[in-house]
C-alpha cells in the first residue's frame, strides 16, 4: 500500500507513475472551480472551460511537485509504515524518470497556463516555485510547513478566479487559508502521534508537540467556522449576490468540520484529508450538498438580480 492505503503498483513503470502522480489528491485541484460558483459564473460555458482547464493544470502542476517530493524523501519514505511503499520508495518506480516527469509536468503546466491567461500563469509559476521552497527548505520547519501548504491552497484559489477574469475575493482568501491549515494541522498531529521517532521522519515533527497542535487546531477550527459565517452575512456578500440566504450554508461546514475532527480525533484517520473527501460517505454527501445549496442560492440570487435590473 502506499501512503492513502492503496496497494503498491504492479503493472510496470507507467502504472507507477501514474501511481507516483498522485490523482487520488487532485480533489484539492477542485478549488480552482471556486471562484466560479461563487462569482456566479457557472452557467457560463466560457468561464466553464476555462476553469476546468485551469483545473486539469493545477492537477499536472501538483503532481510534478509530488514527483518531485517523493523522490526527495525516498530514504525518509522506508522509514514509514505506509509512506514506504510508495511508488519512489519501494524502487518500483526509477527516482531519473520520476525527475523526468515532472520537468515535463511542470513545463507543460506552465505553457499551457499562460497560454490561457496570463495571470493565472503566473500564478502556476509561483505555485510551482512556493513549492519548491517546500520540498528543499519550508517543509523542515515547524509552523512554517504548514502556512507553506496553505498558501498553496490559496493560490489554488487566486488561480480560479484569474483564469475567469473575475475580482479574487479576499473572503474566499481567508476561508481558503484557514481551511487548509485546519486540515495540515490535523494531519501533523496524526504523524506525531503514529510514526515512531516521527522527527526522523519528518523534521519539522520536532518542532510540535500534541497539546501544542490541539491548541492550533483548536484556533484555526474556530476561526474557520466563523470567518465563513461573517463571510455569509458581511454587507457587501449581501450586496453582491442580493440575498443573505448564503448563511444556510453553514450548518453544512460545521458538520464538514466536525465530521473530520471526528475522524481525526476517534477513528485515527487524520492523516489523508483527500482520502477520506473521497471514501467517508458521511463527508462525502456533505461536500455535495454544500456545494448543491450554494449553487441553487446563487444561481437563484443571479436570476433575481436579472429580473430587477432596468
């Protein structure tokens, strides 16, 4: 099996790769889809092709960074229980070709992203480059490594909204970087508490202790939850869509939230967010009817604004 619990690939080098890539992770690619929802551009088949193209470079972009990381933390890797049967770390996929694949991931991500807009190119690039900080530097340090990973999710998020030409929220912003901290915070705590000598493992484990993590986990869970409920009322939401039904939202983030608590804390599965957004069908139908809702209110909202406007 490899980190999220799949059996180690059989079926030769392509299969490893592919393996190596990751797709099972590409779900936090989804966020570039945010901005439009929430700009209310989902009935539009432009912005709706290039969002899903921005989408499927996001995914060839993370994936060259997970290539990269892999074969950076090999000889760490053979130290886990799970993280050794990883494609680089088990040797059955070659540490040259997985090099060789995300150059060309990378490049690829890059071309085809400036090609479709410009700053959401650049946002690629810089997502690329944050992440190279991470594997060589971030992730050795404490609190750094998990605002690093944060700061992807937001410029996932950025990168949505560039590549339909639309304002970035700095709601979505604050929503987006809170969240992922949430989820990386919890994630630390499972490796601190499951991987013998976890500091060898992971260096920036050192600098953490479990009442310190409870406490940040804590903090972020708490402002997360009430940074989207303000977001769901602030006067200019409000003013933007027409309506402050945005806030029957939350009862959906709340259960989301506490839903992955629950898993983190009594089933011991804080360890693979994007796993469980895919397997935890209690979460999974969450995320559906959030997204549901959200879209029958704004796209309600759009039709009402339409109508009353000269």
């Amino acid at each position: 099996m490899d980190s999220q619990g799949l059996a180690a690939p059989q079926g030769g080098t392509v299969r490893a790769l592919l393996t190596a890539m990751r797709p099972h992770q590409w779900t936090k690619n989804l966020l570039v889809l945010a901005a439009l929802i929430f700009a209310q551009r989902f009935t539009d088949l432009p912005s709706i092709l290039h969002a899903v193209a921005g989408f499927l470079l996001f995914c060839a972009a993370s994936s060259a960074t997970y290539l990269l990381n892999d074969a950076c933390d090999a000889e760490r890797d053979r130290a886990h229980p799970r993280k050794r049967l990883r494609p680089i770390a088990s040797g059955v996929l070659p540490v040259r070709t997985a090099l060789l694949a995300a150059v060309l991931l990378a490049l690829g991500a890059v071309a085809g992203g400036v090609a479709l807009r410009e700053r959401f190119g650049l946002a690629v690039i810089v997502y690329l480059i944050l992440q190279l900080a991470y594997c060589f530097v971030l992730k050795n340090e404490a609190i750094l490594d998990v605002l690093a990973i944060a700061a992807g999710f937001c410029l996932r998020a950025y990168a949505g909204a560039a590549v339909i030409t639309v304002p970035i929220s700095n709601w979505l912003m604050i929503c987006t970087g809170l969240l992922a901290l949430f989820l990386s915070l919890a994630k630390r705590r499972h490796e601190l508490l499951q991987v013998e000598e976890a500091a060898n493992h992971r260096r920036s484990l050192a600098g953490y202790s479990e009442r310190m993590l409870d406490q940040m986990i804590a903090i972020v869970t708490s402002a997360t939850v009430m940074a989207y409920a303000l977001y769901t009322m602030a006067p200019e939401t409000v003013a933007k869509f027409g309506t402050d039904h945005l806030k029957f939202t939350i009862p959906f983030v709340l259960y989301g939230i506490f839903r992955y608590l629950y898993l983190a804390y009594a089933k011991d599965k804080g360890d693979a967010p994007s796993r469980h957004f895919l397997t935890d069908w209690p979460l999974l139908v969450d995320v559906f009817l959030f997204a549901a809702v959200s879209i029958a209110i704004l796209y309600h909202s759009s039709r009402t604004l339409t109508e009353v406007s000269p």
